[in-house]
C-alpha cells in the first residue's frame, strides 16, 4: 500500500470514529448505525476510498490539523451514504443492505436520518459564522442539484443529444459534489476565492473521472435500460461492423438477459477502454487545475488522484 | 420597519453547469467520441488502462 493509501485509510478510519463516537450515540438509532457499519465494512476499491475522505485531504494539503475537520468529512460521508440509500430506493436495487431489510418503511427515514447526521456534524466544528453558512450553502446547493438530475434522468436514451445529457448527468449527481466536498475542504483553512476556485474545478475534473471510471466497470446498468459512456461511444460507430447487433441487443426489452452479449460487444468495439481514456483525460485536467495552488499543495493532491 | 435581506450567496459563485458540461462535452469530441479512433492507442498505454480498471475493480481494504 502506498503513503498516500494510508493516508487516506487512516483519515476514513478516523472520520468513522467520529461519527461513532461523537454522532450516533447522541441519535440511538439503531437503523443508521447499521447504515454506517455497513458502508463501513463493505471492501470498497480505492477511488471509493479517496472519494470519502476528499474534504479532509484537501483540508490536510493546505496544511490543517486532521482533528479540526474530522466533522466536515463526516458530513461529507453521512451526505454520499444518504445519497446511497435514495438511489437504492429511486432504482428499487439494494435489497440486501441493511436499510432495506423493513423495505421503503425503513430505507426513507433511515436516508433522512442519514442527511439530519451530516447537518449535526457541521455543528462539531469549530469555526466562524461565515465559515459555517457558507459550508452549509456549498453542500446544500451540491445536493438540491444532484437531487434534481436524479429526477429529471430518462431511461434508454440514444437520441440526439445523449452525450450532453450523460455528462449534464453526472456533472450534477457526482462532479458538482466532489467539486463542492474539495471546496468545503479548503474553505474550512481559508477564504481565497482564486484558490477555492481552483480547488472547485480540481474536485469537479476528478468527479467526472470516478464517474467515469465507475461506468466503465458496471456495466449491468444496460439491464436497467441506463445508458452509460461507454454504451455511449459504441452507439455512435454507425460504421464499425458490430453496431447493428449492439443496437439490437439495446432496444430489447429483454435486454437484462443479454449484459454479456453487451459487454462482450463493447470490448470488441474498444468501448471501454475508449472511456477510460477520457476518464484518464479529466483526470488530467484535474492535476492541471492544481498549478494555481502554492507547491506543497500540489505535491500533496496530485498523489491522491494518480494512485 | 425593518427589511432582512438575504446576500444571493454566502461564499461560492455558482458555477455555470452548463458550459462545464459543453466543455465535457467537447474534450470527449476531441478525443474520437463518434469515429473508431483514427489513432490507436499505444500496446503500452492500453496496458495501463486495463490496469487502471483493474486497480479500480479491486477493494484494498
């Protein structure tokens, strides 16, 4: 493992700590605790990891104290994990998670319970009025724009246009929230509008690459008719040989039953490693974004996002 | 009487959703988006990117 993997691992293990020790004693909700040990316990690959602790790095690269923004990490946490459970709920997916066990019963005060954490966090900090509404704005507005490209999300979508709404789409639900969780970070050290901005652009460039990235290795979304990059791309080689059974097998719909065809597909079209590629290309543009930051911070983000 | 007044923002500028994802747009345009890559990637660079999927698939803790 490399430094900056334990860095991360040790920031999330502290974060968890945090909030078990400082949050869910104080709410004596068994039902979230469960949803915390759950995320906490499941193996998750190493994008994931650096995705939960994106605030406290941030906040740690400008040269702050772990200790002082273990709250705003744990909102951040407590925010993704409730995001979880309602696009368990919107996809009718997850029935093995703990928060479905009493069906939507459970899973919709559980989400909800999930989201009044993080705004509990927020008041552990210790910090200035203006510091507070403005993290509080941030993610608030991250998360209305992320809920409201939820809903407007549409199914099976290759018509004209679909390339804009993938990336409108996961521009509001994951870019736009990182960008916003890697501003919160800096925003907790300082009030530097140029370096915030910067620190916006590094976090919304590196989103895109997770998302990306994530939709290169789920592809079993095609079962639930959600179209994603590299779905995308093949879609768009009218000329390459393999198109016209990659189109049929898209416009079945029993297409749940044809993933492997599809994948299988995608490979031979190149279409997977195509989106990687772009996901390689935003992660660029993320690092690139970091030249406006003094050196130190540089050398302390640039691992982060090339591991 | 006393009138409140709320600033329209506290702390970020909000950003302009739509030109970024235009941008996003035109960086996936740039790079073969709608054509079979005119040019092919490199053994060596591919080999980077299925590792890449590879470390990313995998759980480290």
């Amino acid at each position: 493992m490399t430094g900056i993997q334990t860095q991360a691992l040790s920031a999330l293990q502290e974060t968890y700590r945090f909030i078990d020790t400082r949050l869910l004693p104080a709410l004596d909700w068994p039902a979230l605790s469960a949803a915390v040990a759950f995320r906490r316990n499941t193996p998750r690959p190493n994008t994931a990891v650096f995705s939960d602790t994106l605030p406290l790095v941030v906040y740690q690269a400008l040269g702050g104290e772990l200790v002082n923004a273990l709250p705003l990490n744990a909102c951040w946490l407590l925010h993704l994990l409730a995001a979880r459970v309602f696009d368990d709920i919107q996809d009718e997916e997850g029935r093995d998670h703990p928060w479905h066990q009493g069906g939507l019963r459970q899973a919709l005060p559980t989400g909800i319970g999930l989201q009044a954490a993080a705004n509990l966090s927020l008041a552990h900090l210790q910090c200035d009025v203006e510091t507070l509404a403005a993290l509080l704005e941030v993610f608030g507005q991250a998360t209305a724009v992320a809920a409201r490209a939820q809903s407007l999300e549409t199914g099976s979508d290759l018509a004209d246009g679909a390339l804009d709404r993938y990336f409108a789409h996961i521009g509001a639900t994951t870019a736009e929230v990182f960008g916003a969780g890697a501003w919160a970070g800096g925003r907790l050290y300082h009030n530097e509008a140029e370096h915030l901005e910067a620190l916006y652009t590094f976090g919304y460039n590196f989103g895109l690459y997770v998302a990306i990235l994530d939709d290169c290795l789920d592809v079993a979304d095609v079962a639930h008719g959600r179209f994603r990059l590299p779905v995308l791309y093949a879609a768009s080689l009218q000329e390459h040989p393999a198109h016209p059974e990659l189109l049929a097998l898209l416009s079945q719909p029993t297409r749940a039953q044809h993933v492997d065809q599809v994948q299988r597909l995608l490979s031979e079209m190149g279409a997977v490693i195509w989106s990687a590629n772009l996901a390689t290309a935003f992660r660029q543009k993320a690092v690139d974004t970091l030249q406006a930051l003094p050196q130190s911070v540089q050398e302390a983000l640039i691992p982060y996002v090339s591991t | 009487m006393t009138t409140l007044t709320m600033p329209q923002s506290v702390g970020r500028m909000q950003p302009d959703l739509a030109q970024k994802t235009r941008e996003a747009v035109q960086l996936a345009l740039e790079k073969g988006f709608g054509q079979e890559v005119v040019r092919p990637l490199t053994a060596r660079a591919e080999e980077k990117l299925r590792i890449l999927l590879a470390d990313c698939g995998k759980c480290w803790n």
